[in-house]
C-alpha cells in the first residue's frame, strides 16, 4: 500500500548477525546521570527488559524516583522493578535483603548502610559490600529473571543465614495485597499488588534457591507459619538450611499475569542453571549486542564514555510486558493469552511493551528508534494500537498496564504517525482511527479543543501546554492520514477528508495565542481573552505553562516554522528572538518548576520542550548558530561525572538527544522523517540499520574549534539545505561532514 513511502517491515524482522570484535560495554558508566535530577537506575537489567533489579535505598522524594541516587548512604532492600530517570517514583516490588542475624522487619530496620567504594556497576551486573549485613550482594539479569548471589560471612555463627522477602517497601507506593506460598524447600510463588503513580500494579513472581529454606517469621504477628502453606504479610524472613556454604544463589522471575507464568518464564530463562559468571557473560554480550547498533569512534575518551552511557540509559526502555508464552496484562487489567507459545527467536523481541513516557521521548527517542531498532518497531506501533482497543485511547504515559495520563498532550500521535509514515505499521486503517478519535474525545481539555480550538486557562492548569501539545499532534494525524489517502490513490470516504482537514486547520490554532502585546503565546480563558499584562515577566513560569515558561514555549511549534516566523515579522526578526533567549538572564521566580534545568540564558535542556530549539537556527537559515549551539550543549551539559545529566533522563530522551546530535541531525518536524543538522561529535560512526545495511557518517576536520558544516555529501553528492531525509539513512550508504 506504501510503496511511495519507505518498505521497512522486512527490515524489521531481520536479525542483526554482525559481528562485534571490541566490547562497547566498557565505555558505559552507569553512574553519570545518578547525581543531581538525573534519577536514573542503577543495578542488573538486559536491554528492554522486564526486570530491573538493584538496590532501593530507604530515603523517598523527588531525587530517588529510581529509587537510587548518588548522595543515598543506607539501602533497604534489592528489588526487581524500578523507573529510570522519571520525574515520579513507583515501583520497587519484591525486594530481597539477605542478613546474618534477626532484623526488625521494617523499613528502618532494613536500612543498612552501604559505600559506593564497595559497589560495582556495569551493564548486567550490580555488586556491593554490606558489612552490617555480612554479606556480598551480586546481581545480574535476564529479561525475565534477577539471578542473586548472597555472599555470607564465613566468620557467622551456623543458622545465621537468612534471606528477608520485602513485600511492603517499594519506591514511593503502598501494596494493597501481597502473599508469599511455598511449594517445596526450595520454590517460593507470590505476588504483589500495589497502588502508586500506576493506579493498579499487579507483578507476581517465582522464587527459587540452591538451597532449602523455610519461612520463620513475618511482620504480621497474626500470620501462622507453616511450610508450603500461603501466608499473607508484607515482609517474611527466611531461613536458610546448609549454613555451612557461605554462598546462597536465588533466581526470582517475573509476571504481569500470574505465579504460573512466572514460574514458566523462570523455566524458560535459566537454561544456564546456577551458573552466575555464565549468566553474568550472557547479561553483557545483550548489551554489547545492542551498543554495537552504533559502532562510532571519537576524538576523546570521554565523548565516547558519554556516547555509549546515552546509549546504555536509551535502552532501559520500553519494557518487555508479555511472558515467554506471550500473555500480558492489558491496559484495561485483562489477561490476554496468546494463541501460540512464541518460538525462540521471537522471545527475544517484546510483542507488547510498557514504561511509554511519550510526552518525553517524541521528540528524539522515538524517531532515533526508528533507525537503530527497526526490528523492535512492529511491536511498538501493535503495542499501542493494542492499548487503544483495551483503554479506547492511546496511550498517554502507560506504566505496568495502567494508564496514569501523566503530562499534557497526546504524545502518542506523534510517535504513532511517524511509524506508519516510515513504514512500520502494519494497519493503517486502525492507526487512523486511533489517532483521529484519540484526539477528538472529550477529556483532559480536548473539550475545549473541539469548542474553542485551544484549551482554556479557567478550566485548566498547563493550557498553554496542553494547547499546543494537542496542536502538534493534530497536524501529526493529519499527516498520517494525508499519507493514507495518497497510497490508496486518493480514495478517502468524506468522514475521513472531513477529519483530517479539521486537524490541519486545528494545529494552526497556535496563532490566536501569540499575544502582541508580549510577543509570547499566550492562554486565553473560555471567552477568548489575554490575561493582563501587568508585572508580566517572559521568566517567572505560571500555571499556563507545564514544567516550563513564555520563553521556551514561544517555540513549541515544531510542526510549522514557516508560520510561527510569519507570526514573528519574519526571519530576522525570529533569529533575534532566538539570540535573546539563549543570552537572556538564567534567573527564575521562587515558584519556578524543578524540570526547568540546564540553562543556557532561558533555554533549558534539562527538560524537553526546548529540545527542538537549537536546530531552529537551521531552519531560519543560520546553520552556524545551530552548530555553535548544539556543541555547546554536548559539551557543558553532559558529562562523566554522576551530576552528567542537567535533568531528568526522562526514559532515553535526555540520552536520546545527545545521540542523534552527535551523529550529527534532529528530526525537528514531530514526524515524517526530515532530520535537520547539528554538529556532529563523532569521528566515525556505522549506524546499523537493518536488513544488512549500514549507514556510515564520517566527519572530516572536525575539532572543538571546528564545529560547523561547510558542506555535506551523501554516496558523494553534495547535500543542499542541510537536511537529510529518513529514507536516505535507511537505504544505507556514507553521510561526509566537511567541517569548519
């Protein structure tokens, strides 16, 4: 049906089979982005995985989203789910603390203390030193499965080995039922059943040792104790038999959908039995695996460590949420079994996923996807047309089957249209459906959309951001759906036509919120007026704008630059506004929103809206501003140090822009495909791109000195207008930067 479009499913499914001499996980330092706002993860994980397991340290709040951050001194449990560099915490479900004499079965008395000079960290593997605890904790990982191994102080009297099973202390949310029931000396099944950030979170779990054990005591006094029996209480206390051996191996899997299937995924994942170096080695070679889908080279050690580390957090998610035999749990709370046990290869790519922070990862995660993973694609695009038929709407910001509607917008549109504009959706009739209907419901605003064109600032808080949002989706759809029509030939019913005009004019609307007597957009109420203009600073953020001011959302307009220069007076006139806002005053009110990070003048990287903005200067014809800009960015803004990230990670958007910027282009538009150029850091870099192909960028004379474009040359023919199209990258070939 696409033809003129790019034929990528093939590509999809093809399996990489190139060959990786040097490890990439060398140069990854997972703990940049631990200090400050970067909330990242830190333990064991494979590459989009269900399990995250690693240490949860006992102090909550905003900097332990993750629940790890750099300045933590005691942790209180090793639990196998965690978030990565999201602005809200949950998760932290069935920690393990092993101990070698009786614990109060609390949070405080759990918490022990803990030196990140006894903590090892790398890709698939966590270790630290518990002295209080006597024990060595080591962690690696399936997609499934945490593999454990408890180290115990040789010098412990015998029966001091013990192993706690923490039900109750998660990472900012409370459990609402739990139960641990033993089914042989060796083989524990459970659940837990949380509320938090996601409404109704159900994880159910297998636990199996390399030795017996039984259940002694629980922190519910009222709870009997007998051996494959249930018990129902929050944290249960083990007791491990053969104190002799100093060394307890356990192996927990995970299930969105019951202690059967994960007793099944544990079965299925532990082919290599007890042996953890094994294991450990396999966990590795999945990262070096997926690092290698960019094989790039650099001018300095650091840019590389930096590179790959960007590389590394992109990848933490979306998370696999269907079991070995393909069940999930859908967004409406129903089991959804598969038809068919998935074969081998198909296990090893996700058929439906979760953690989706799209308001976040539209802008550069999603199309840099689209590139290095085309054979994870098929199941992002049927993952959330999957979510439309459970929820009847896309996904907003989905996190373990539930929906929490977080952030402004209807981030899926984007993402959801650039697929099937690149060719990765398979139903193009479901896909408009769930992207026009998605946008004409009547919640979170959309009312006010449909009746006034703009959400109103007397009905709701972020209307400037949420007008805008909805803005640039609309055109989105109307994109998508412009190319559906065309690859049927121009045959459209008149419902559709109708549709797809209306979201067009719709995304316009940003024009009646530029408020002249400011030069900003602006809110307007529900009968169409500007607040005043008395005491207005373009710097103090108000509750008409999400995590953000008038000074970066004058720019969230990706989908028409043309018309937002018109709005301005022209392109002069526009490049001035961009001068001043990267030379403005850093300076913020009390009351200004901690996202707001990463300043340069009023620019801030450190969260997304402002993304976009650097390569503007491009577009209005200033490519050395962009260059001079974005190298800037690269080069103060990211680091090796834990404070390496001026903001939250956002779930691979922080890291997803470092990527694309130093190959060298940015997909500006919301989707289609059309990357505008930057200034590339790398020296070389292979992009692998499916089916076999590579996309090779190499930079010539490039130095912190020389960061800008001269010329650009792709298979040698010189590039006009310094951008490049999606279909260029995917059909392979070699992209030359003349620097200067």
């Amino acid at each position: 049906m696409f033809k003129h479009l790019i034929p990528l499913l093939a590509m999809a499914v093809a399996p990489l089979c190139w060959l990786q001499a040097e490890s990439f996980t060398q140069y990854v330092d997972p703990r940049i982005g631990t200090g400050d706002h970067g909330h990242v993860f830190v333990g064991a994980n494979v590459p989009f995985g269900m399990v995250m397991a690693g240490p949860t340290q006992d102090r909550v709040g905003w900097d332990w989203c993750s629940g790890y951050h750099e300045s933590g001194q005691r942790i209180v449990g090793f639990a196998q789910t965690h978030l990565s560099g999201t602005g809200c915490s949950d998760l932290g479900d069935i920690a393990l603390m092993p101990a070698t004499s009786e614990l109060q079965l609390t949070r405080e008395g759990l918490a022990t203390p803990f030196s990140h000079e006894q903590e090892q960290v790398r890709p698939g593997y966590y270790s630290v030193l518990l002295p209080e605890r006597g024990t060595r904790v080591e962690i690696t990982a399936t997609c499934r499965t945490a593999l454990y191994r408890f180290t115990y102080d040789s010098a412990q009297p015998a029966g001091g080995q013990r192993l706690v099973v923490d039900l109750d202390n998660g990472v900012g949310d409370h459990v609402m039922y739990g139960r641990l029931m033993q089914l042989d000396d060796r083989t524990f099944v459970g659940y837990r059943i949380s509320h938090g950030w996601a409404n109704e979170q159900h994880i159910y779990f297998a636990m199996q040792l390399n030795r017996s054990a039984r259940v002694t005591r629980c922190s519910d006094a009222d709870t009997q104790l007998t051996s494959r029996t249930e018990q129902k209480s929050p944290v249960y206390e083990l007791t491990i038999d053969s104190a002799d051996n100093c060394e307890l191996l356990v192996r927990i899997a995970l299930s969105p959908v019951s202690e059967t299937n994960a007793l099944d995924n544990m079965s299925c994942e532990s082919a290599l039995g007890w042996d953890f170096e094994a294991e450990r080695a396999v966990a590795d070679a999945a990262w070096d695996r997926e690092l290698h889908r960019i094989e790039a080279t650099f001018r300095n050690p650091a840019d590389r460590t930096i590179f790959y580390t960007a590389m590394y957090h992109f990848m933490m998610a979306p998370q696999t949420w269907n079991d070995c035999c393909g069940d999930y749990r859908g967004a409406d709370n129903r089991v959804y079994r598969s038809a068919s046990r998935p074969n081998e290869q198909s296990q090893q790519q996700p058929s439906y996923v979760t953690t989706l922070s799209l308001w976040d990862t539209y802008r550069a995660a999603a199309p840099l996807s689209t590139i290095i993973l085309p054979d994870m694609m098929p199941a992002i695009a049927s993952t959330y047309l999957h979510i439309y038929r459970e929820q009847g709407k896309l996904p907003v910001w989905h996190l373990m089957s539930q929906e929490t509607n977080c952030m402004v917008g209807c981030p899926a549109v984007p993402i959801l249209a650039d697929l099937l504009l690149k060719g990765y959706v398979e139903d193009s009739t479901l896909a408009w459906e769930a992207m026009s209907s998605s946008l004409l419901m009547e919640e979170r605003g959309l009312d006010d959309m449909k009746r006034l064109g703009y959400v109103a600032n007397d009905h709701h808080g972020g209307s400037l951001s949420m007008s805008l949002e909805y803005m640039l989706a609309d055109w989105s759809a109307a994109a998508a759906g412009q190319a559906i029509v065309a690859a049927r030939g121009g045959s459209a019913s008149a419902e559709m036509q109708q549709a797809i005009s209306y979201l067009q004019n719709r995304s316009r609307g940003y024009t009646r919120l530029y408020d002249p007597r400011v030069g900003y957009l602006r809110s307007r109420n529900s009968a169409g007026e500007f607040s005043g203009i008395d005491g207005f600073n373009p710097a103090y953020q108000t509750g008409d704008y999400t995590e953000g001011n008038p000074w970066q959302y004058l720019w969230l307009v990706p989908h028409d630059v043309d018309g937002l220069v018109q709005l301005l007076d022209g392109r002069d006139v526009a490049v001035a506004r961009l001068d001043s806002l990267f030379a403005a005053d850093s300076s913020l009110n009390d009351e200004a929103n901690p996202d707001i990070t990463g300043l340069i003048g009023q620019y801030a990287h450190g969260n997304e809206p402002s993304h976009h903005i650097a390569y503007l200067y491009t577009l209005l014809g200033q490519p050395r501003k962009t260059a001079a800009v974005v190298r800037r960015i690269m080069r103060e803004l990211y680091t090796t140090q834990p404070a390496g990230l001026c903001g939250n990670e956002d779930v691979g958007q922080m890291s997803a822009w470092y990527l694309l910027s130093a190959l060298g282009f940015y997909q500006v538009e919301p989707c289609g495909g059309h990357y505008v150029f930057g200034s590339p850091l790398v020296v070389e870099a292979v992009v692998h791109v499916g089916a076999g192909r590579t996309f090779t960028i190499r930079t010539h004379g490039q130095s912190d000195r020389a960061v800008c474009i001269r010329k650009a040359c792709l298979n040698g023919k010189p590039i006009a207008g310094h951008q490049l199209r999606h279909e260029d990258i995917m059909a392979g070939g070699t992209l030359d930067f003349y620097m200067i």
